[in-house]
C-alpha cells in the first residue's frame, strides 16, 4: 500500500535481489579505492569492450568504452570534476549489465547527435544562398589564441605526463599499451589521464582568462570550436612526440604475442 512502511520480509527479498558484491565494488570504486579500481578493470574491461565491439564493428565505439573510466573515476569529458557515474549504480543489475546499458546509451546520443536533416539539392528551389567563407571573422584569432594556450600548458607538464597524453592521444596506444611502457596499471593510467586533461584544461583557461583577457563565454566558445573542428590541430607537435623507442618496443612485444 502507498505510503506504508515496508514488512520484513518485504526488505529481505529487497536486499536479496541486490547484487550487494558489485554495489560493494562499485562504491569502493567511487572512494577511490585502488585495490577495487585494478579488480574492475581486470574484470570489467575485455567484456566492456565487447559490447562496444558489437555496438560497432572494427573497433569505432572503443573510444566510448574508454571515456566511461573518466566519468566513473569523476572527471567529466571536458576535464571538470564531477560526481563519479558509480554513484547512479543502485546494484538492481549487475554491474556488467548496467556498464552495458550505460554504453548504450552513449552510444545512442553519439548517433542522434550526427543526424541531420538532409538538404535540398543545390539546385532546388529550396537551396540555401551559398555562405560566406567566414561567419565570424574572430574564429581564426580565436583559434591561434587558444592553440598557443594549449601549447603553453602542454609544455608546462611533467614529461611522464607528456609522455602518458602523447602515447594515447598522439600515438594512439590503448590503455593497457601504455600501463607497460609505463610500468603502471591500466585503472592507473586511466586515472592519471583524467587527471592530466582536468590539470590541461584549468592551465588553459587560466592562460586565456589572465593573459588574454577572455571572459567565460568566450574561453568556451572557443573550447566549442576546436572540439566541434580541429582543423590542423597537430597533437604531436603540440604535445611532444611520445618516445619512439619505448612506443615501438611496446607494439612490437604485442605483435610478437598476437
């Protein structure tokens, strides 16, 4: 009955339809737990990245896969710390079934976001008068501002972290690839990534706000563009180039165990 207090049996079957060891695993998790991250990933990871497999062939929603780590460990898309994605886990499903249905979903406002009306033909009656070149004729400036701000704060990091950002980002090594070259596990190298792109992202804006003088709409319209087109961004000269001998040992020790 509405509004009425629950019997004893009634909260037993409750609490024995949870899956109290996963809602343990997912709450030390969100304490930071290392000892629980490294159990998660270990047993987490290979059937997180079938689903992706299986969502799309050849590997193109791995990269959702990998930015979940972010957002479980409490580090949102864009750097900013936030409450960790473990917190909506309830323990109603197993944690792999609810991973799976997270991805999903992710995956599902990925497609919506790339659909588009199609457009007339251009020689319709309802074509649209053709744009100008340059809407606004700031972007570019923006652009080189912002770009000379992340080249600042890219030098300022540490060369392990340069070398952790350039490996996944520049050389395109998964997170396990980069855990050997850099004798760390992967729950350690997804944290530590998340950790570096919050500690870019704040140097950036600092750079922006106090030596530009930008406002905060404008340091995330110009965050807006580089993300929606990065045009000739080059992030390996930007962020430096991985080391070539540590990168090639590593791909060369998988290919021998593949």
């Amino acid at each position: 009955m509405a509004g009425s207090s629950p019997t004893a049996s009634e909260i037993d079957a409750y609490l024995g339809s949870l899956h109290l060891e996963d809602l343990a695993l997912a709450s030390a998790c969100a304490e930071g737990n290392e000892s629980a991250w490294e159990h998660f990933v270990r047993e987490q990871r290979p059937a997180l990245y079938r689903c992706a497999d299986a969502l799309e062939a050849g590997g193109g929603a791995r990269d959702l896969a990998d930015s979940l780590y972010g957002e479980l460990f409490g580090v949102g898309a864009q750097g900013d710390a936030r409450q960790s994605l473990f917190r909506h886990f309830h323990g109603r499903s197993t944690l792999a079934t609810w991973l799976r249905a997270v991805l999903a979903q992710r995956y599902v406002d990925r497609m919506r976001s790339r659909r588009v009306d199609p457009l007339p033909e251009d020689d319709s009656p309802g074509a649209p008068a053709a744009a100008p070149a340059h809407l606004d004729p700031d972007r570019d400036r923006r652009r080189d501002v912002t770009e000379r701000a992340l080249q600042q704060a890219a030098a300022a990091l540490p060369a392990r972290d340069r070398l952790r950002v350039g490996c996944y980002y520049a050389e395109g090594l998964t997170l396990a690839q980069i855990g050997r070259v850099l004798g760390e596990h992967e729950a350690t190298v997804s944290r530590q990534l998340a950790r570096v792109r919050k500690s870019i992202r704040v140097a950036v804006e600092r750079v922006l706000r106090d030596e530009a003088g930008w406002t905060s709409a404008q340091i995330s319209q110009a965050f807006a563009e580089i993300a929606d087109d990065p045009g000739s961004l080059d992030l390996r000269r930007l962020l430096g180039r991985a080391e070539r001998k540590e990168v090639d040992l590593d791909r060369s020790k998988d290919e021998r165990q593949s």
